[in-house]
C-alpha cells in the first residue's frame, strides 16, 4: 500500500499498517477518486481527478489500466486545467489525452449514462 505522507493520519495509513506483509510483490494500492455505478446497465465509472500540475504515477496508472481492462468498466483521467479546460483521458483507448471544455466533459458523461 502506499502511505499518504501529506495526511499521517489518513485512513488508508491506518490500514497500511494492518495490512502490511499481505499480498503479492510487484502489487499496488491506489485510490479512485470517483466511481458511477448504473445498475440497469451493470457498469462503472471510474474517474482519476488530478489538479493542474499533479503527476499520475507509474503504479496508479498500471493499476487504472488493468481496471479498465475488465467487462464494464470505463476509466477516465482527469486534470483540472483551469479557465474552464479540463485534460481528458480513456484509460484502455489507446489515445492520448486532450484538452476539452467543461461543458464537453458534462457531455461525454451524459453519453456515458445513456449508452
């Protein structure tokens, strides 16, 4: 697991400590900051907020990709750009991110709802 040096007493810490020695080598522990579940679709969202400047590491991002790998399951990356711009990324496309509008950002989620 990865401890969370900007808050010691963050939760995931807590069970760090409990957890530690469990588990695979060569494994990782990472957050998603936000999740969508459509249960009349059965599938997921998964979203990866970063700020403006805020690196995704090598871990994390092995670990989105492997999620949105799964049946169901779609991962975006984002990072507030700021002036109303927002770097957009599907984990699994292939692609790489581009910068679009807020406005688009609430457009590709309403398609994301209404596929």
């Amino acid at each position: 697991m990865t401890q969370r040096r900007n808050n010691r007493d963050a939760i995931s810490n807590y069970f760090d400590k409990i957890e530690k020695g469990i588990g695979k080598r060569g494994s990782s522990f990472t957050d998603v900051d936000g999740m969508s579940h459509d249960r009349d679709g059965h599938k997921f969202l998964f979203r990866e907020f970063k700020e403006n400047g805020e690196l995704l590491d090598a871990h994390q991002r092995e670990a989105l990709s492997a999620l949105a790998r799964l049946p169901n399951c779609t991962v975006w990356f984002l990072r507030k750009r700021g002036g109303g711009f927002i770097e957009f990324g599907v984990f699994g496309s292939g692609k790489l991110a581009e910068i679009i509008t807020e406005e688009e950002y609430r457009s590709r989620l309403r398609v994301w709802w209404q596929q």
